[in-house]
C-alpha cells in the first residue's frame, strides 16, 4: 500500500463488503457482447486487503479474493471522485451546522 490514506479508505470498506448480499441479483438476458472486456486494474492496496481476509475465512477461494478485491478497489476510486483534492478534516474541525426553527 502506498500511502495510510488507501489503507484506511480499504480497511473501512471491510464491513460494507460483509453487509452485501452474497447471489447476485436475477439477471436479464443481454446481447452478445461485441467485443471481449478488459481486465480491471486491482490496486496492490485493495489485493493487499483482500488477502488479508484469508485469516478470517480460510476456505475463501483466489476467485472470491479477486471479487473482494474488485469492490474494494471500487470504493476507492469512488472516495477519490468524491474527494478528489484528497482533503482531510481536522480532529478540531466541526461540521458547519446551523438550526433554525420556524416561528
């Protein structure tokens, strides 16, 4: 992992992973596709997690670490989109909160 940053963002997503719904979802008949699909780029960070998960399940098989491994690296890259300057809070920061109540 490269930077605290990714590993923290990896380690957060662990039990939104466990949360999933294990079958997927009934899937409608699509088209053939046209042309062959390129494999995703996995993060060492995302990898690194996954395997990690082995000490928790040790029956988990390289297939299911690559699909961990998949979502995680998809949470990342979604925190990046939403954050994408990489700014943190800090511990003294409060969120900017205002209540009015109506008269």
């Amino acid at each position: 992992m490269s930077t605290r940053k990714e590993f923290i963002a990896a380690a957060a997503t662990a039990p939104l992973l466990a949360a999933a719904p294990s079958s997927p979802p009934a899937a409608t008949p699509s088209p053939a596709p046209a042309a062959t699909p390129k494999k995703r780029q996995i993060s060492q960070a995302a990898r690194a997690l996954a395997a990690r998960m082995r000490s928790f399940d040790a029956s988990l098989s390289d297939k299911e670490l690559e699909q961990i491994a998949g979502g995680i690296d998809d949470n990342l890259k979604l925190g990046d989109r939403v954050n994408p300057h990489g700014t943190a809070i800090k511990n003294w920061d409060e969120p900017a909160s205002e209540f009015e109540v109506p008269a």
